[in-house]
C-alpha cells in the first residue's frame, strides 16, 4: 500500500493560501451506466486537501501508479 501522505508532503503547496499543511484521502467513484447500477467503484483518486482552507486537488491513481511512478510525475508536477 502506498503512503501518500509522504508522497505529497513536502511536494504539494496550496495555490490558493501557499500553505504545505494537507491532508490526504483517497476515494473511489463509480462510473455511468452497468457499473454505476452494480456499484462498482472503478474510478479511484487520491485527494490532497489543504489543511488551512481547505482547497481539494484530486489525482488519479491510475495515472499516478505505484509508489515509483507516483515519484516521477510529483517530481514533474512540482519540481523535487
């Protein structure tokens, strides 16, 4: 299991209120159609949110993958 937590931190700041104080969850959505009526969540996100005002970023990870992908594109996002 990753820890995101220690992914983002460090990394993300705010653009809303410049804080770097977050809080992470990670949730998952259902898509339209069959699986919305089955229920399954086959959409899966994490989210950083900004313990200060509360701004939201959601990543997906799908895109982000594992810990080591997670890494490349945090460090392409937000410099290292």
């Amino acid at each position: 299991m990753t820890d995101w937590y220690r992914l983002f931190k460090g990394r993300w700041k705010c653009p809303k209120c410049g804080s770097q104080d977050i809080i992470i969850n990670e949730h998952a959505l259902t898509g339209a159609g069959f699986t919305r009526l089955m229920n399954w969540q086959s959409y899966e996100y994490v989210a950083v949110t900004c313990a200060r005002c509360g701004y939201t970023e959601f990543y997906s990870k799908q895109v982000l993958g594992g810990e080591r992908e997670a890494m490349k594109i945090l460090d392409l996002l937000f410099g290292s």
